[in-house]
C-alpha cells in the first residue's frame, strides 16, 4: 500500500519533470530551424518561444537567455557526437569496419541536422567563450577518435595528415546541408547517402601522393 501511495505521489512530479524535458527538446529544434534560417542575430526570444508553443519569456524557465540556447544546442551536438564516435570503436570491430561505420555515423549525422549544420558554421563565434571552447575540445575529442583508426590502418602516414584527411572528409560530408534538399525529399537522401560514404572512403583509403 505504501508504495502505491509513494507512486501516485511522485506520477506529477515526474510528469512535470517529462514536460520540461519535452519542452526544452522543443525549444533547442526550434533554436536550430529558426538560427538556419536567419542566423543568431536575427531570432528573438520572442520568436524562439513562438515556434516552442510558448511565451518569450518563457523560454528563461530553460534556459538563462538566447546565448544560453545556442550552446545547448552546439555543446549537446558536439557531444552526442563524440560519445556516437566512441561506441563505435567500443564495439570491437576491425579498424577497416570501425572505420567504415564512423563514415556512415558521420553521414547520418549530416543528413539528419543539416540545420545544426548550418548554425554551426555561421554562428559559432555567437557561442559564449566557455562554450566555444567546450564545443572546440569535443570537436578535437571526436576528431582524435578518427585519426587513432586511421593510424592503425595506415602507420605510414603521420598524425597530422591523418588529421587532415578527418577535417577534409567532414567538408565533404558536411557540406549536404548546402547541396542536397533534404526537407520531404526521401529520395535525395537515400541518393546522398552511398554517394558520400563511398566518396569519403575513397578520400580516406585512397593513394596519397
């Protein structure tokens, strides 16, 4: 009986505690959609929490202001992708098919947030100066995982080039937001898709002169 009583007493709190987390998901798409489109300084709080279903000021119940939703969402992208970059080496594979699933990871990356794409690459000097640097060390992290599979695979080739094949194939990967319509058109992503896995592989595998 007790810990019926216990349950029905927490069901509202963890409901409440379930909606703020929805609502918080809410507001960071809503941030990537609307900063795409008309860059950092051109969304308001106002607009944010209009697009949330919420008032403006609102929003300040998740986060501490406009700045703040910014490196929520460029911080969490960073490290969702290093931690998606780990549990691929963690899975044991050989290093050719480790290799192969960061590229898919990665391509499945572009192809699913072509809007954190584009904020990214333009309002990343918006960031505050912790954020910039937390996002900058993941990046780094995450790029670190790419160039310790390719110096098992490839021992011949020094840190630093292997470094710059990851960055080289990241523009290339990344680069979908700006060449493939991806909104409702299915198709343009299963054709995207093989086109820059197999590109990327053959950037990375490939002779180096």
């Amino acid at each position: 009986m007790s810990s019926t009583r216990k349950s029905m007493s927490e069901s509202p709190a963890t409901t409440r505690t379930e909606a703020k987390a929805n609502r918080r998901t809410v507001l960071l798409d809503s941030a990537a959609l609307l900063f795409a489109q008309r860059g950092f300084n051109g969304v308001s709080i106002e607009d944010l929490g209009a697009a949330a279903g919420v008032s403006g000021p609102a929003v300040y119940r998740h986060f501490s202001g406009k700045q703040a939703l910014l490196g929520a969402l460029l911080v969490g992208v960073s490290e969702d992708l290093l931690a998606g970059g780990r549990a691929v080496l963690d899975a044991g594979a050989d290093d050719a098919t480790s290799l192969r699933e960061l590229l898919a990871f990665q391509v499945d990356f572009a192809l699913a947030k072509p809007d954190v794409i584009r904020v990214q690459d333009r309002d990343f000097d918006s960031l505050s100066p912790e954020d910039r640097r937390q996002v900058r060390a993941l990046q780094r992290a995450y790029v670190e995982l790419w160039v310790e599979v390719l110096g098992r695979l490839y021992p011949e080739r020094d840190a630093p080039l292997r470094r710059l094949q990851a960055h080289a194939v990241f523009g290339l990967i990344n680069s979908t937001p700006h060449s493939v319509r991806l909104h409702g058109r299915r198709a343009d992503t299963a054709t995207a898709r093989p086109v820059l896995e197999t590109m990327a592989w053959n950037g990375l595998a490939g002779t180096l002169p």
